[in-house]
C-alpha cells in the first residue's frame, strides 16, 4: 500500500493517533478501528491530524463501531482554524465529548481529557513514536 498516513496506540484508556497528512485510506481506518475493537476501556482519545479529515463514509465506520459503547472525550489536535470550527459546532451535538485544539496547545487538550502529568508524558511519548513509524 506504500507509506501509511495514519497510526494510532493504545495504553489503558487512552488512544493516541497521528495523521501524518493526506487523505485518509479506508484500509488504515480499517485497521484503526480493529485495534480500538478489543480496547472498550478507551476512554480518553488524542488525535495528532496535519489537516486530514475522514470522509463521510469513514466517519460512518467510526460510528459504527462505537455501537453500544461508550462515547470517549476527544482531542483533535489541528492547526486548521477550518477544522476546529466544524469540530466547535459538532461538540454541541455531541455533548462536549470532543473539542479541538491548536497543535501548540497541548497542556489544554490534556486539561480537556483529564489527563494526569504522567499520561501527558505517555502522549508525547506515544505521538512521537507513531510520527518516527510515520516518516
């Protein structure tokens, strides 16, 4: 398939995933969501995203999937003011279980999670590792 564009880690009940830019493939989505699959206990979810944003067919496999679970707090890390103002509007419907962020600001998203110190480090952690697989 050649270089991937997106990958994602889980540890307890967070799930850190980075979008190297690009579309999305529907076979990395794929591959996401059945990783997520044996995990019901993510509750915190940090998205690292250079712009790419699912389709309306790959969000309708994310929801999906999330069938008969419980919805998780989302971070979308973006530096698209486009982005984070449709994901402003969809906090509304969604009852502020996600929200965005500005790639500089990390400390708020994590604020937004609940995250301790600790998971703060395992984020950077987890983010800079998939970004080494992802170059």
């Amino acid at each position: 398939m050649g270089t991937k564009t997106v990958l994602g880690e889980v540890s307890g009940d967070l799930l850190v995933v980075v979008n190297g830019g690009g579309a999305l493939v529907d076979e990395e989505l794929a591959t996401l969501i059945e990783q997520l699959a044996p995990h019901p206990e993510v509750r915190k979810v940090m998205v690292f995203t250079r712009g790419a944003s699912p389709s309306s067919r790959q969000r309708e496999l994310v929801a999906q999937a999330m069938k008969g679970r419980e919805i998780p707090k989302v971070a979308l890390m973006t530096d698209s003011v486009v982005v984070r103002g449709a994901v402003k509007v969809m906090s509304l419907m969604m009852r502020d279980r996600i929200a965005a962020f500005a790639m500089g600001a990390v400390r708020q998203a994590a604020a937004f999670l609940g995250l301790s110190a600790a998971e703060q480090r395992l984020v950077e952690s987890m983010r800079q590792r998939l970004e080494a697989q992802l170059a």
